[in-house]
C-alpha cells in the first residue's frame, strides 16, 4: 500500500497507483512499477499494459521477452493508447515478437501520429519521405515532420531543411532549408549541422561566411558526420586564413546555446 493509501486508510486511486509506480520506474525499481502495472493491466488499463509492453520490450526488472511485449503493446494500442501504438509500430518495423512488416509499422506509426505521439510523427515522416511501408508522399512527409518539429524532434527539423532543399514537394527553398537547418544544428544535430556549414560556405540561404561555415563543419566532424562534412570541410579550410581557422576552432569548442 502506498504512503498515500496509509495517510488516508483507503484504497488508492488507478490514478495514485500509475503515479507511483512511474516514480518508482524513474527510480530504477523497476520490480516495484511492474508490480503496480501487472494487476492493472490484467484488468485491461491501456496504459499500463503499454508499460508492460515497454517493460518486456527494454527487458527492464523482467528478462527481455519480445512476443511478450508485443502482445502486451497490441492490447494497449488496440484500445487507441498512442504510446502502445508507437511501440507496437516499433516491433513490426523491427520485427521484434512480430514478423517485420512496414505496412504494418506505418500503419500503427499513423494511429499514434494522429493522437499527437511526436516520436511516431517524426518516425512516420520519415517512412512517407522514402516510401517505407506506405507510397511515398512527400506532402505527408512535410506536414508530419512539421508536427514533430513543433514538438522539438530534431531529426524532423534536419528533414524539413532537407525538403527544402532538395524540392521534394515543394518549390526550392534554400532560405527555408538554411532556417531548419540552424534550428537542429544549434539543438545538436550532426548532418544538419554539416549542411548549415554548406550552407555558409556558399552563400546558399544564408550570407556567405567561411568563419561560421568551418564552425559547422567542425561541429558536424566532431558529432560524427564528418563524412557528409568531409568534403567542404576540405574547401573551407582550404580558403580559411589562419585567423579564421583559429576563430572557427574557438567557436567550435564552445557549448551550443
């Protein structure tokens, strides 16, 4: 029974009984969240049996079981929990406890798009940019990653930048690029920050500045994309005089804001 069961001698609500077994799940006891979930997944709770599913899935307090988890996750989702259907979208894309299906994976990454899961936004984005399990689309692909870049997915601001630029459903727009291009780079985002870097050396969407384009590139070598960065890595240096190289290096070593 929890503290606040005992404070008021009564039977917790589902609501305090989610609520704690999340605090103790955040704190590493994961034996304590699961035996809170359990019996409230037995009688049907959508979120817990997502949170079982997750549970089984990460093998976390349990032995990693994926037919388990994804059994569990298809209860969930089946009831329209979107974080089951995310999950579940996973394991087909995986093929983890389920046989790998991109029509399937799409088609439950969908569910949870539309009640506003941002990973399964972003995820579905991508899936409609290539054509992964559904026809490629790349007015889906723009609109789904605007709703997960709304929400701070930074992979989905890089892929709006890449719209842009390579007029995939849209007029060329290397403004519009540049722009969600510094919004991932300055969040972190390696390739984004490799193409702002381009971006620089250019003059392509942004005023022409080889100090700020070697910065970029620097960054993006060091997050580990120094192979798109590679080559105009090579041409900024190569134009760079030693005081901007020197500028350029400063400035890379600082933390992003």
């Amino acid at each position: 029974m929890s503290w606040v069961a005992r404070l008021f001698d009564r039977t917790p609500s589902t609501e305090e009984r989610l609520a704690e077994a999340l605090v103790a799940w955040n704190a590493g006891d994961y034996g304590v969240a699961l035996d809170l979930w359990a019996p409230l997944a037995q009688a049907g709770l959508a979120r817990a049996q997502s949170n079982m599913g997750a549970t089984f899935l990460e093998g976390r307090g349990v032995a990693r079981d994926l037919e388990k988890a994804a059994a569990w996750l298809r209860r969930a989702a089946e009831q329209g929990d979107a974080g089951g259907q995310r999950n579940l979208a996973l394991c087909y894309y995986e093929g983890w406890g389920v046989p790998q299906d991109q029509t399937e994976a799409a088609r439950w990454y969908e569910k949870a798009a539309e009640q506003g899961d941002a990973d399964a936004q972003d995820m579905l984005s991508w899936m409609q940019l290539v054509g992964g399990g559904c026809p490629q689309d790349y007015l889906g692909a723009r609109r789904w990653a605007e709703k997960a870049a709304g929400h701070g997915r930074v992979g989905a601001m890089a892929r709006l930048g890449d719209i842009h630029h390579n007029a995939l459903g849209v007029e060329r727009d290397p403004v519009l690029a540049a722009q969600w291009w510094g919004r991932a780079a300055r969040l972190g985002h390696a390739e984004a920050q490799a193409m702002l870097g381009a971006a620089c050396l250019a003059g392509k969407g942004v005023a022409r500045d080889p100090v700020e384009a070697l910065h970029w590139l620097l960054r993006a070598e060091a997050g580990g994309a120094g192979e798109l960065a590679a080559g105009f890595l090579r041409e900024a240096q190569a134009h760079a005089k030693p005081s901007q190289r020197a500028e350029a290096a400063r400035r890379a070593a600082e933390p992003l804001s």
